[in-house]
C-alpha cells in the first residue's frame, strides 16, 4: 500500500513539474514506474501465494479441528466408560474386602475352635492314659488278691474260722479295706 501511495505521488510529481521536461527526467520517471510495476506485481505475487497458503492453513486447521473434536468426544466417552468401570472395580473390591474380612473373622473363629478341640484331645488322651495306669494297677491289685486267695492254706482256713480270738478275720478284713482304698484312689471320675 504505502508503495502504491509512492508511486502516485512520483507520477504526481512528474506530471506537474514543468521543469522536469526533460528527456532524462521522463526516463527516469518511467524507470521508477516499471520498477514499482515490477514490485506490485511481486507484491500480488506474494499475496497470492500468502492467501493459497493462508487458504491450505486454514483447512488443514479445520481438518484437524475435526479430529480434535472427534478425539475429545472419544475421550469423553471413554473417560465416562472409565468412570462406569472404576465405580464397578471399587463395588467389586469393596466386596472383595469385605469378604476377606468375614473369612479372616471364621477363619479366627474356627482356630480358636481348633484350639478348643485340641485341649479337649489333649485332657481326653491325658484321661486315657490315666484310666489305662489305673486299669493296669487294679489288674495287678486283682492278680495279687487272686494270688493270695489261690495260696491260702489250710491253716489260714482254720485261723479265719476260729471263733475265740477271730484275729484273722480282723487281717482279713483289713486287708479287704486296704484293697478298697487302693481301687478307690485309682477308680477314675465320671467328668474326666
């Protein structure tokens, strides 16, 4: 623009100055004009070429606002997918704990249970083994009766059935209740 301008003014010049009649001058006036010819035509060149590149720009600005919409619809499909599967995950992982913690709770539950058991066991076998000593102490207890019993003489019949002094049914009897106290002491409790 501002070259137009000066073009005009030298044109200006050219034609109302009487002193510049002057074959020289006009050359020169005419040299200027073609070479402001010149650089108006580069000028509408360039614009030219500007507005194809400002017309190529502005499409291809428009191709990816396209895609960039299209992108950010996608995206917020998939973010609210994502929110609809991260609700989902924490649902199931909320579950997930809460049924951890209800087998962790049995899971205490069943050891103290265990626990349980195992001292039962453990004062059932401890009764075993007492009732088998006391078994095996009460057979010996029977086998030295029996043995006294069996090797009992006559002279001991005689003493039993003796009925002045009586001193060996008085033996006897004690002997009985010295028998009764030991299976007494070894006879196991109905609890155990």
């Amino acid at each position: 623009m501002k070259q137009i301008n000066l073009f005009f003014m030298m044109l200006f010049l050219v034609v109302s100055t009487p002193a510049m009649a002057n074959k020289d001058a006009l050359s020169r006036a005419q040299y200027m004009i073609r070479q402001m010819n010149a650089e108006l035509n580069q000028l509408k060149s360039t614009n030219q070429t500007l507005l194809a590149e400002k017309d190529a720009l502005t499409k291809e600005y428009e191709k990816l606002q396209k895609k960039n919409d299209k992108l950010t619809n996608k995206s917020e499909k998939n973010k609210k997918a994502l929110k609809g599967k991260v609700a989902e995950v924490r649902g199931q992982f909320k579950n997930e704990v809460k049924a951890h913690n209800e087998t962790r709770r049995k899971l205490a539950k069943m050891t103290q249970e265990k626990d349980g058991l195992f001292k039962v066991a453990t004062e059932q076998t401890q009764a075993i083994e007492l009732c088998m000593a006391n078994n095996k102490k009460l057979y010996e207890i029977n086998l030295e009766v029996l043995s006294r019993y069996e090797n009992k003489g006559v002279w001991d019949s005689v003493t039993q059935a003796e009925p002045f002094s009586r001193l060996s049914q008085v033996q006897i009897e004690n002997l009985v209740d010295d028998y009764q106290y030991k299976m007494d002491d070894l006879r196991v409790e109905a609890d155990l």
